[in-house]
C-alpha cells in the first residue's frame, strides 16, 4: 500500500478535532446560561424597582415577597427561573430537563 504525503496526520487531526469542539460547546452553552441569567436579574431587579417606586401591578406582581420593615416600609423580593436554550443536543447526555434552568432574584425597599 502507497499511502500519499498528504493525509499524513490526517487522524491524529480528527483526534483533536473532536474534544476540542464538544469543549466548545459546553463552554458555549455555559456561556449563553450566564449571558441569561444577567439579562433576566436585570429585567426583574429594573421591575421591581419601578414597583416599589410607583406601586405599578403587572404579570409579576404575585410573585412579589412582601416583608414589613421594623422601622416601616417594605422589603420586595422577587425570585424567578427562566429557561436556557440548548447550544447543541450533545448537551443533554450530561443533564436533564431542569437543570437547563437559570434562576434570578431581586430586590428592593419601598418606603
């Protein structure tokens, strides 16, 4: 057998390839999991803020904590889950559904 100059390597090449792109993707996955998790804490910390400043109702305000102040007023506190999109199905082999959830929480204190 004649093997050409050119496909020397060629294996140990796919050898690499292969871990080095499945690392990719989970750091990529961990990656949008955080990006998510900053947005969202952002969106309810924005929210309750603007609802402990002018008492605004909307879709989140049963989930609301609300806790008295010894000195008056209010403590807000609001948790959340929110689900993170799948990268890659090579994610799923090392989780299960509920763990591809973020969870945010916020606070705040109206006076």
């Amino acid at each position: 057998m004649k093997f050409s100059g050119n496909e020397e390597g060629s294996v140990e090449a796919g050898l690499t390839f292969i871990p080095t792109t499945a690392f990719f993707l989970l750091v990529l996955q961990l990656v949008v999991a955080g990006s998510i998790k900053t947005i969202e804490s952002m969106n309810a910390q924005s929210w309750l803020n603007k609802s402990a400043l002018y008492a605004m109702d909307g879709e989140i305000s049963e989930q609301i904590e609300r806790s008295s102040l010894p000195g008056g007023g209010e403590l807000l506190t609001i948790k959340q889950k929110t689900s993170v999109p799948r990268i890659s199905s090579f994610t799923e082999t090392f989780t299960h559904n509920d763990a591809m959830k973020v969870s945010s929480e916020a606070l705040a204190i109206r006076e």
